[in-house]
C-alpha cells in the first residue's frame, strides 16, 4: 500500500477555532487557545503519522482585516505564504456566521489546491435546522472540494475531516518521524504556554501588547530551568501583569509551568520577570528579535 504525506493549511478569521482543531487532530497541544484573537501569531507544524499517511497540520495566525500595525502585517504574510506552499487547505468558518474576513480569505484562496470548507461549533447551533442552508450559501461562494462540519471542541467529526483529507495527499514518504507532533522547539512551545496562560488571566486589551521572551533555557536530565521575560508595550502595564503582590504573574506562571510539565514530560523550573518594550509590536526590528518573521 502506498504512503501518503502532504501539508494542510488550517487558515480562517480569528476565533473560529483553527488552534483547537490542530490540537484535536494532531492529539496534544501543540497551538495555544483562549477566546481572544490574535492567540496565534506565528505558523505552527502539527504532525500526525498513521499507518497510511502523515498531516502536517501547519496553523495559521487569523487573517486580520482590522489592526494593520507591524506585528498584524506580519502574521497576514504568513497566512499567504502559507497558502502558496501547502496540499491542501482547510479553511475554518463557523457555523452560521459569515462575515467581511471570510469574503478577503476567499479572495486569497487559490484555485489549483483543493479547499476544504470545515464548518465548525456545530455543537454551538440551537437550530440544527439552519446547517443545510449555510452549507448551501457556502457552496455559491466557492468550489470548495469538501464541506465538513465540525465540533472541534467536542470532537465530533473529526474523524471523518482526518479521512476526507487523507484522500487528497499526494502520495511520498514521511517527512517527520512517527513520533513527532510539531517541528517547534521546546523553547519556541514554552513561549507559547506562558503567553497562552497571560491571554487567559489578563484583560481584553492587555495582551495585544504583550509578548514572551525566552531568555535562557537549559536542561539537565529531566529538569528544564526557563527563564522568561513577559514583554509589555508601557510602564503602566508592568503592574497590570504582576499583580498585587506579585500574585497574578506568581499564579500565571504556576499555570503556565504546569502545561510546560505535561506537554514536555519533566519536571519544569520557571523564573519569570516583565520588561518594557514600547512600540515592540509596531517594530519589524524588535519583532525579529522577539522571534516573529
């Protein structure tokens, strides 16, 4: 029997749940979450191997058509950079909700790769009813190859996504190991938690300007030592971050350590601080340094 392999783009507006759906399909956490946009802002590999085929998930940041500083340019070239070099996309919608960023995205979708059209939170819908309709709007507004409906969060579907798109990977050999999840470094994950666990426990506005710096990371045997600095745009926010008494960050960061210890199978010591950068997110120089390309 042949060997299928291909990359899968997983592109949509923010909050539809592209990161969630990664996870689920690739069965860890390899993309943070939380209910306010721009969670992810860098391309993340997830990596599922079967017996027939290997996914390369490749998570996007969420097309952004409102904020057009530095950092938001940056993540809407990786989104079309991606597009370019995948598969197969899977464009996530949600379901019952079409809005002004679905009409930009399907402007970028290119014709020559098949687009499957993965309506998600299925779950979500009180009237049931309504899912035969959308899916009919959604097939006027593109070819799409497929139309999948989802529940990423409670899983149900997924198993039909997985062999749906299986059958539109180019046959070729395993890129990955049969092991891996994700090309991502332990250091670039361990970022990821803690500003995952930031977006959780801050206020609506805070974490747009916020970022995380690994500073210094070692391992000895199973113990890692993370040195983390939380990133701010103003002196103002410092406090905001720290807590009275030092106790949200205490807390963040206990959080934070614990998913360090589950995804990373070690024991985890986490030292982290918060510093000022201001215009960081407007500063292609100091986004470069911050790990963002």
């Amino acid at each position: 029997m042949s060997f299928h392999t291909g990359y899968l783009a997983v592109i949509g507006r923010p909050n539809v749940g592209k990161s969630t759906l990664t996870n689920r399909l690739v069965g860890a956490k390899v993309s943070i979450t939380s209910r306010k946009a721009q969670t992810t802002r860098h391309r993340i590999h997830g990596i599922l191997t079967t017996d027939e085929c290997q996914f390369i998930f490749v998570d996007t940041p969420g097309f952004q058509i409102r904020h057009r500083n530095a950092l938001n340019r940056l993540m809407n070239r990786s989104v079309t950079q991606t597009l370019a070099d995948v598969d197969v996309i899977l464009f996530v919608v949600e379901a019952g909700r079409w809005g002004e960023g679905e009409d930009e995205i399907v402007a970028m979708l290119p014709v020559d790769t098949p687009v499957l059209l993965i309506i998600n939170k299925v779950d979500r819908l009180e009237d049931k009813v309504r899912l035969l309709p959308f899916i009919q709007e959604m097939t006027a507004r593109f070819a799409f190859a497929e139309i999948v409906p989802i529940s990423a969060e409670k899983g149900q579907g997924v198993a039909d996504l997985l062999r749906t798109a299986a059958g539109y990977l180019p046959e070729g050999a395993a890129v990955f190991d049969v092991d891996d999840i994700t090309d991502r470094s332990e250091r670039f994950l361990a970022a990821e938690l803690l500003r995952e666990k930031l977006f959780r426990n801050l206020g609506e506005e805070l974490p747009y300007g916020i970022a995380v710096e690994i500073e210094k990371f070692e391992q000895d045997g199973d113990l890692r030592r993370i040195h983390a600095a939380v990133v701010v745009d103003k002196d103002a926010h410092k406090g905001i971050v720290i807590g009275k008494g030092g106790e949200r960050l205490k807390r963040i960061s206990s959080d934070a350590r614990k998913d360090m210890e589950k995804l990373f199978g070690g024991r985890v010591w986490l030292e982290t601080w918060v510093k000022v950068k201001s215009g960081w997110a407007d500063d292609e120089r100091a986004l470069k340094s911050l790990g963002y390309e």
